[in-house]
C-alpha cells in the first residue's frame, strides 16, 4: 500500500491528523503525493481541509456531495454532528474568544512571550504555531459570562463535553483550549467579518473614536466585546 493511500485511510479513520505527522508533512511538500491524496478523497466524495495557520488537517464533504450525503435538513442544521442550536452558539462563542486573537498574534508574527515589546521587522519571523499563540479561556468566566444565554451550568458542561469529543477544544481542569478542528472546520473567511464587521462592529468603531480623541476615559472594550459576542451566540441559537 502507498503512502497515499495509507494518509487517506489515516485522515478517514482518525478525523485528522497533526501537520507534524510524517506523511501529512511529506504530502504538504510532495506535489505528487498530495494530489494523490485528493484524488483519493474526491472519490469518496470528500476533501483535504488544511490552514496553514492551524497545527491540523482534515478531512470535509465536498460540495457537490453535501446535498445527497446530508440531504437538505443536514444543510439546514448547519452540521452533521448533529449538534444542538445552544452548542452550536458555544462553538461560536469559543471560536470568537480562541480563534480570533490567535490568528491576530499569527498574522502579526508575535509570540506570546512576546506581546507588549515592539519589533522592527515582525514579517520577517516565521508563522508562530498555533499552539504557542492561541488564547485559553477560563472555565469559569465562560460559565459567569455567558452561562445564562447557554443553558446554564448543566447545559454549558453538557456542550463542552461534546464539542471535545468532536476535536473542537480541549479540556484543561478549569482551562478550555483550542482542540484540532477549532480553526479547520469552521471558515474564518465566512466568521471573521460577522463578528468583526457585525457583531463588533460598533464596538471597534467607538474604541478606534476614543482613541482618536485622546479620551482620559476610554470604554471598556473587553466587557462591550463581551456583550457583543454574546448578541452573536443568540443569533446562533435563534438561525
């Protein structure tokens, strides 16, 4: 069996695979090999997912398989996991706290060590791997923050479990971190603006004025922020 075809039967059995996998490594840099590798996916109706600024790839539906495979409630359910509507506004929530100012730290080649000190040449250092820059969130500001739009205690823990087990975050005693599919699955190009230009949109707009201004007393953008995400998470639950 070739190398192509035990990374395809690799990326099918385990959902995803680390870039620092061997196979995954040499297919990223093998032309060959990795149009292999999508040719084998394309037959079974399935595609390569990868983002350079993620430490995984995976495997997704190709569109023209969505409507036979899912059938039309599948893609009006937004997912096949069948996740429930106040999961589906924890992904989001989550994704927002975690994806966000990692992929800023990322773009902006800062390190976590790093935040604060200034560099002539920040495009010049390599892509900071997502581990290393991608935010934690506190269980317990999760629970105190956003609990009441998100079931609660029971319903919040209920989730969180789930959204684990799928590979979207990982539990750390009272710290949630970004799991393999966090920044896979879910499109930043789609997300990105409805939060940012949505969601957040008046929220930026008032702290870039404030700064604008030299305020002595500028608005507090984590807690405007903060309720901001949280009008997001109940449009989730209502879609």
């Amino acid at each position: 069996m070739d190398d192509a075809a035990l990374l395809t039967a690799e990326l099918l059995t385990r959902r995803w695979l680390p870039r620092s996998h061997p196979r995954v490594k040499r297919a990223l840099v093998d032309a060959e090999l990795f149009a292999q590798v999508e040719q084998r996916l394309g037959q079974c109706g399935l595609r390569w997912m990868d983002s350079i600024y993620a430490d995984h790839v995976s495997v997704a539906l190709l569109p023209a398989a969505q409507n036979t495979v899912m059938g039309e409630a599948g893609l009006n359910g937004n997912n096949n996991l069948d996740l429930p509507r106040d999961a589906q506004a924890l992904l989001i929530v989550l994704w927002a706290l975690i994806v966000l100012p990692k992929r800023e730290r990322q773009t902006s080649r800062v390190e976590e060590a790093d935040a604060g000190q200034n560099d002539f040449f920040p495009g010049a250092k390599p892509l900071p791997q997502a581990a290393s820059v991608s935010p934690l969130v506190s269980y317990k500001a999760l629970l105190e923050d956003y609990g009441a739009q998100l079931g609660k205690k029971l319903r919040l823990d209920t989730n969180l479990k789930l959204l684990e087990r799928h590979g979207f975050i990982v539990r750390r005693q009272d710290e949630i971190a970004e799991g393999p599919l966090l920044d896979v699955l879910l499109d930043y190009d789609v997300l990105a603006p409805r939060i940012l230009d949505g969601a957040l949109a008046d929220v930026l707009a008032r702290e870039r004025a404030a700064e604008e201004s030299e305020s002595n007393r500028p608005p507090a953008l984590a807690s405007q922020a903060q309720a901001a995400i949280n009008t997001e998470a109940n449009a989730a639950q209502e879609d």
